[in-house]
C-alpha cells in the first residue's frame, strides 16, 4: 500500500486512460515471465529507446525490469500500486497460459 503524502504531485503530465488494471504492468509481466521461462529470471541485458537518445538502461534480471516499469506508473502519477501490481500478476497469468498452450514443438520429434 502507498503512503498518503498531501505534498506528492505526479512527474509527468498524467494522461487520460483507464488506470485499472495497468496495461503497461500486465504487458512487461507477460513479457518478463515467458523471457524468464526460456533463459532463467537472472538474465542479464540493456535496453536503448528512441525516446531517449543516448541513455542505455541495464539490467540483471527481467523481474527487476518489471518492477521498474511499475515503479514508474506509480512515480508518474499514472497508476496507484494497485493497479501495477495486479496488472504484473495478470500478466503472469496471460504468460503461463501461453507457455502452456503455444509456443509448442510443431511435432513429437523436436523439429
């Protein structure tokens, strides 16, 4: 749960779209378990954006980068917890699902 703080503003202009559950927290979620599924949780890698020329962001493990783009939602004034922390687990969901579902071998002998 966040704390009440009267003195908090957002740090960006919030934008006007539905905040439950987060879709960016359900989709990085989603993401980061079926990438944690194939090559473990503690995968290291970086990531460039063209929004941000010349910054690259590292990371040790895609459950670290997920909660990254949680926290963000939340600093940014775009979502409470809430909404983050149920739109991950949503998304975890939607991987499972896939992992079980797709992504299979096309045919018994691996090819």
């Amino acid at each position: 749960m966040t704390a009440s703080d009267p003195n908090w503003g957002p740090l960006l202009i919030t934008p006007n779209h539905p905040e439950y559950p987060s879709g960016h927290s359900t989709a990085s979620g989603a993401c980061a378990a079926v990438l944690a599924a194939y090559f473990g949780d503690q995968t290291a890698f970086s990531l460039t954006s063209e929004l941000t020329a010349g910054v690259t962001r590292y990371y040790s493990s895609f459950s670290g980068a997920v909660d990254e783009v949680r926290d963000a939602r939340v600093f940014g004034g775009i979502h409470f917890r809430s909404a983050c922390l149920d739109g991950q687990a949503l998304g975890r969901r939607v991987a499972a699902y896939i992992l079980e579902h797709s992504l299979q071998r096309i045919n018994g002998n691996g090819n």
